[in-house]
C-alpha cells in the first residue's frame, strides 16, 4: 500500500508539475517581470511612460545592452521557482492520494470520475476558497503582514478540504450543513487587509495576473486529479 501511495503520488505530481510549469512559462512569466518594473520604478502607471535611467535608455533597454548578467539572474531565479513547483505538485499528489487510501479504507472505491471531482474540489479548496480573501498577487503588491495571512491562508485551506469531504461523502444532513459552515466561517472573520491600497503596478496588469494564475491552477489540478486517479488504479495490486 505505501509504494502504491507513494508512486501514484510521485508519477501525478511530476506530471501536473509539468503541466504547471509549462503554463507558467507561457502565460505568466513576462507579467511576473513586468510587474518586477512597476516595483522597481523602472515603469509607472502613473506617469503613463516609461522611466529612463541616465543615459537615456529604459529598462528593458539597458538589460539588453548590458552583459547579460541580470538575464542570467533571471533564468537561474525561474529555473529555483519551477523545481520548487514541481516539489509542490508532488506534495498535493501525495495529499491526494493519501485522501484516495483512507476513502477506500472504508469501503468507496476510488473511479476516474471522482478522482475528476478530487482535482475540482482541490483547485476550489486552495485557490479559490483562500483566494477570496487573498488573490494572487503581482511583486511588489503592498499587502499585510506575512504572518497574518500564512495563518488565515492555512486555516482557510484546510477547513475548505474538510468542509467539501463532509459534503462529499457525508452521509447526513448535519454532515452537509457543517461543511458549508467550515466554508463560511474563515470568511466571516475575514482575511487580513490594509486600511488602504496603493498599488504600483496598474489594475489592469493584477487583474490579468489572477485570472491566469487561476487558469493555470485550474488545468493542473485537473491534470494532477485524473493523473492520480490513474495511476492509483493502475498500481493496484489484483486480488491474489
């Protein structure tokens, strides 16, 4: 049972990993360096140009004239980010698939079809439960305290996971009725906000931040969900 955990784990989690990193790459990598600009003042919505350095060349400009060294920053920064992705994918795998060994512990067998719902109940415990109250964010959004909102983060997280298995697999009213309150309740205490905003990048820029970081979460936890789901039934073992 503990190889089958942990292979299923380890052959869907590379797999979403991937698919994760792909995405990211295309879709979210030059909005993550034009935000890096606003923050570092190279650009300003405000202003509506572009700001230039002494002699007379933008940003982006003197990257390119230069020799290469901030490039080569840049590479070795995304390469750390996407193996640090690909190590989280594999954790959520692991998760996952531990939730598929206690659910067939007591006697429901595990299908593609609710490996599906896994992977849709995953992307809406972690990304859109927490972010509610805490949407992605560009570098250099001005946000509160990092303590505050790891915690408000985690509680969120992990009563959203409770509150859709009660819904899921809860066999009573009352299992259902406390599930949507476990959704609630973080939400009624709010997560952690700034009396004001001011932020650098323009709100056009965020916006399309979040709706791709939740359209590349979206296709991974599909991918991560029906990866598990086949692999798991895959590497069982046949009745001897």
């Amino acid at each position: 049972m503990t190889t089958r955990i942990f292979a299923s784990a380890l052959f869907a989690g590379l797999l979403a990993g991937l698919v994760a990193v792909l995405l990211q790459w295309s879709l979210m990598e030059k909005l993550i360096l034009e935000g890096e600009e606003y923050e570092t003042g190279a650009k300003s919505h405000f202003a509506g140009v572009l700001k230039l350095n002494e002699d007379g060349e933008t940003a982006e400009q003197a990257a390119e004239s230069g020799d290469g060294g901030e490039e080569e920053g840049t590479t070795r920064r995304f390469a750390l980010a996407f193996f640090a992705t690909f190590v989280t994918w594999v954790g959520w795998a692991l998760l996952m698939v531990a939730g598929f060994a206690l659910t067939e512990r007591y006697g429901v067998r595990i299908t593609m079809k609710d490996a599906l719902v896994w992977g849709t109940a995953g992307f809406g415990a972690i990304h859109v439960m927490t972010g509610i109250g805490l949407p992605p964010e560009l570098p250099g959004q001005p946000a509160a305290e990092i303590e505050l909102r790891q915690m408000w983060w985690i509680t969120t997280a992990a009563t959203a996971v409770i509150g859709f298995a009660l819904m899921g697999y809860g066999r009573k009213p009352f299992h259902f009725a406390a599930g949507i309150a476990l959704l609630i309740a973080p939400h009624l205490i709010g997560a952690p906000r700034l009396d004001d905003y001011s932020g650098m990048a323009p709100p056009e820029l965020s916006g399309e931040y979040v709706a791709r970081s939740y359209a590349v979460a979206f296709i991974s936890w599909i991918v991560l969900g029906l990866a598990a789901g086949y692999f798991w039934n895959r590497l069982q073992q046949p009745p001897a």
